[in-house]
C-alpha cells in the first residue's frame, strides 16, 4: 500500500495557458489531508530500531531492505518526521561534495565557526578548534543518516491504523 492510496480523488480544473484559454477538468488525489503515525509510537523506544543510512541509500531501498518491499518508504518518512525527500536524508558522498563546491566554491576549507566541548565559541576560546565549511557540511549530512525504524513485526498494525484512519471517518471521503 503506497501512502496516497486511500486519499479520496476530487476533481480538479486545471487552466492551461491564459485565463481565457480552455480548462481540463481531471479526478486527482486530495493530498491535502495528512495521516500521522501516532506520537506515542514514535516515542516508545522498543517499538522502533536505530539505523545508520549507507550511502547512496534512499527511503525507497531501506524500506525494501527491512519491509521486503520499497512501497513503505512513507512509513519509514513518517517515523522519522521527515517530509523533505532532498533535504531531509543525507547526501550520498558523490552529491555532498557536489553541494559543497556549489554553497562554498573556493572557500570549502575556510573556518566557519570554532568548538570547544560541541559548543560554538570565539576564536580567541582556550582550546577552541576551527571547524571548515566543508567539515560543517560533512557533520550536518552525517546527522541526517541516523533514523529510527518501526520494527519489521509492527508494519501491519502501522498499516492497519492507517487504513483505520480512513474507514473510521477521520478521513472524509469524497464523492
């Protein structure tokens, strides 16, 4: 079941070139309703295991690599709180640096900042270390890989309280 299975369908006028030039009407997903996996899931930490994302890894392979199927990537979006495909999942290794010369050019390896402890502190700081640009962006991508994932056994109940969600009238069906 893929996310937008169950949404209702509506019709949509799309206009085409001007205002004056003719429409197509078409029967479309309403994806402006939003199904949530509840928050009490989310916080129960023997529902759910940690995963590191290899690289070049999408939701779409993880999902087939512990669900047995790409189609429950939505699951795997929606444990994490993660709705932005490009923004929200690191860069595979290829692509960062790519963003890195792209944001910093020539200025890759110059200092962004200095830490003391994981705290952000002035240059001047006793023991303070310089942090680049390109090693700001490596941190940042690498916070990205760590996701909790719903365990394998429990998919069927998420996929259920979905399911739930529309046949329970939480969702209204259009006609």
């Amino acid at each position: 079941m893929t996310y937008f299975t169950k949404f209702p369908q509506i019709y949509y006028d799309f206009k085409v070139g001007g205002v004056n030039d003719p429409s197509t009407l078409m029967v479309i997903r309403d994806i402006t309703h939003n199904v949530r996996i509840r928050k009490e899931v989310l916080s129960n930490v023997v529902l759910y295991d940690y995963y590191h994302i290899q690289d070049g890894e999408t939701p779409e392979i993880i999902s087939e690599k512990v669900y047995g199927s790409p189609l429950y990537h939505w699951v795997i979006m929606m444990s994490n709180e993660r709705f932005d495909y490009i923004d929200d999942f690191p860069l595979s290794a290829a692509a960062l640096e790519v963003h890195i010369d792209k944001l910093y050019g020539a200025n890759r390896n110059a200092v962004r900042h200095y830490v003391y402890d994981g705290l952000i502190v002035n240059s001047d700081y006793p023991g303070a270390t310089s942090v680049s640009n390109a090693d700001y962006e490596y941190a940042r991508n690498e916070r990205k890989a760590r996701i909790k994932l719903i365990k394998p056994s429990l998919l069927q109940q998420i996929l259920r309280e979905y399911d739930g969600a529309f046949t329970q009238g939480l969702i209204p069906k259009v006609a």
